[in-house]
C-alpha cells in the first residue's frame, strides 16, 4: 500500500524483523487515510514512544478506530522523524 503525506508518497515497505527500529504508520480504518508515522528505537523504550504518539493521534481524532502497521524501512529520505499530531 502506498501511502501520501501532503501529497507526497512515503516508500512501500514490509514486515520486519525483531531488534531493528521500529518504522510505523498510524491509519484511519474507517477512510484508510495516514494519521501519522514515525520510526522508534527496538525494544520496550520504543513502543513506550509509539504508544505515546498512538494516544496523541487518538486525541487528535476522537471517535475514530486507528490502524498501527509497522515496516521495514523509514516513510523516505525526507521523513525523519515522528509526524503526526503534536509531534516533536
């Protein structure tokens, strides 16, 4: 799946494997549109920040069910870093 982030597609990527970063998409379900994205260290402190950046989204968008997929490479070259609501 392609994915558009103000209009520029983000790389297409695959499943990954355990202790590497940890590369994410945050998606609407309902309208399958890209909420946010952003990579993480491996490992518990990583999840910690994506769940972190989950309930930002969450808040952001009230009332609508969200999709975490996780890749195996960064969104591009461009990208590097969290993005999304109230991102740092």
């Amino acid at each position: 799946m392609t994915d558009l982030w103000d209009g520029v597609p983000l790389a297409d990527a695959a499943q990954v494997k355990d202790n590497e970063p940890i590369h994410y998409r945050i998606h609407d379900v309902d309208g399958a549109g890209l909420l946010g994205f952003g990579t993480a260290r491996p490992g518990p402190s990583g999840w910690l920040q994506i769940a972190s950046h989950h309930a930002r989204v969450q808040a952001a968008h009230p009332g609508r069910f969200l999709l975490l997929r996780r890749y195996d490479r960064p969104a591009g070259d461009e990208f590097d870093h969290e993005v999304g609501p109230a991102a740092d």
